[in-house]
C-alpha cells in the first residue's frame, strides 16, 4: 500500500482514513461545514486532497492519519483456543499470529474448529463485519458420524430452531467422496457454536468442522497454522459487504 502522502485522495476517505467517519457521514460532515482546508471551509463533495501536505481541519481539531490498520488471516489449526490469552497456559491464536501491532480475531472459532480466522487492529471495521445486520457468509465443510440425509438438508435449508431462535435459511450440499457424511455449509449468522449446534439438533456427531471462507477470503494456499497480510483486493471486498463503501 503506498504510503500517506504519495498521492491526492478524496477528502471523505481521507477523513476515514483518520477514524473520524465513515465516508458517507463524512460527506455530512462536509456538506455541513464542519470541515476546512487550508484555513478554508469546504462544502464540495468529490475535493481531493494531499495527505501530508494539505491540512485538515474538523470542528477545530486537526484530522491526522492513523496508523495503517493490520489486516491478517490465519489458517486455524485444532487445539487453539481463540482469545488473546488463556490462564490455563493453553495455546491461543494470539500465539501464532506474532504480530507487533495489537491484533484481534473478528469473531470466534471453537478450539477445535480449524480454517479461516480473521484479525485486525480497525475496531470499527470488526464490528461491521460481525454485526448481524450485515449478513456476512460463512462456508464450511463439515464431517459427520453418519450420512447426512435430504430431509435434514432440507430442512438446514429452511431454517431451525436452536435455543436462541430460529436459524436463516443456511446453503447445503454434499460433498463429492464423503459418502454423504461431508456436507459444505454456507451460514450468514454469527451465533455462538452455530453450525455444532445446528447439526448436533438433528442427532448428528460433528467429528471434524472447517471454515474454509469467510466473505470472500479463503485460506488457499496457507498452510495449517500459519498466517498472512490480506491483499488490497480482499480488503476492500470486505468493506464492501461490510460498509457499502466504493474505492
């Protein structure tokens, strides 16, 4: 990514950029006249702007970049719990990440549920891809102890009732040489051990539970354990489920 000041940007993603607003309440902020440039007031949607150059007023105060945030996915092996530490000396995913920035994992996995696993230091970024109404998809493959039959798809399909409500309706399908018993599942809830619980409701025994996306990040490529930067692309893929936003 290049850096702050390499060149002109617009001043609603400037100001994003700084953790002031979003882009659209920015554009509010603009159209209000809370915001200067160069000891001007601006009112023109669409203005491009220096960073690093141009200064950067709003409601007084000067708006600075903040560090460029940290945008990492791990391939998350079995055994891990994921929390930042463990007082019982268990392994975390904190421990594989090493990462010098404060990172955090944007939601959960089981401790035995491997696969993708998200992180970030932008707070903010994490709530959106989290909150419900977003609807983010989740895929998975899971391994059951007995064949998985086409009324209880069919019903996964529809939607079930789980102890804190009904489910959305989930994708389904088979998978080809698992004997009926791996299925690939596509959730856009975020419910604590959802997809355990969904097929444990029906009597089956999840022996093994991959996430192999979320939104459009996979873990191609990335062995068990280890964890890479999210490339400019998948970042603003991300955004644009969670946020709306255009770049």
């Amino acid at each position: 990514m290049k850096s702050p000041s390499s060149d002109p940007v617009r001043l609603n993603r400037y100001l994003s950029m700084c953790g002031i607003a979003s882009r659209r309440k920015a554009d509010d902020m603009i159209e209000a006249g809370r915001v200067m440039l160069n000891g001007t007031v601006v009112k023109e949607l669409g203005i491009r702007i220096r960073p690093g150059v141009d200064q950067i007023f709003v409601d007084g105060a000067e708006a600075v970049m903040v560090k460029e945030p940290q945008y990492l996915v791990l391939n998350k092996p079995k055994d891990t719990i994921t929390t930042l530490s463990d007082e019982k000396g268990r392994r975390t995913v904190i421990d594989l990440i090493r990462s010098r920035e404060r990172v955090y994992p944007i939601g959960r996995l089981d401790r035995n549920t491997t696969g993708v696993l998200l992180f970030t230091s932008d707070g903010s970024f994490a709530h959106q891809l989290m909150h419900p109404r977003f609807r983010i998809p989740k895929s998975y493959r899971v391994r059951c102890d007995n064949p998985v039959t086409r009324e209880h798809m069919a019903m996964l399909r529809s939607g079930v009732r789980l102890s804190d409500g009904v489910t959305g309706p989930a994708d389904i399908r088979s998978l080809p040489g698992g004997k009926g018993t791996e299925v690939g599942i596509t959730i856009h809830e975020g419910r604590n051990r959802q997809v355990r619980r969904m097929f444990e409701l029906l009597g089956y025994e999840v022996k093994s539970l991959d996430r192999v996306a979320y939104g459009p990040i996979t873990y191609e490529g990335l062995i068990r354990g280890s964890v890479r930067k999210l490339t400019i692309r998948e970042i603003r893929a991300l955004r644009r489920l969670a946020l709306g936003d255009e770049e």
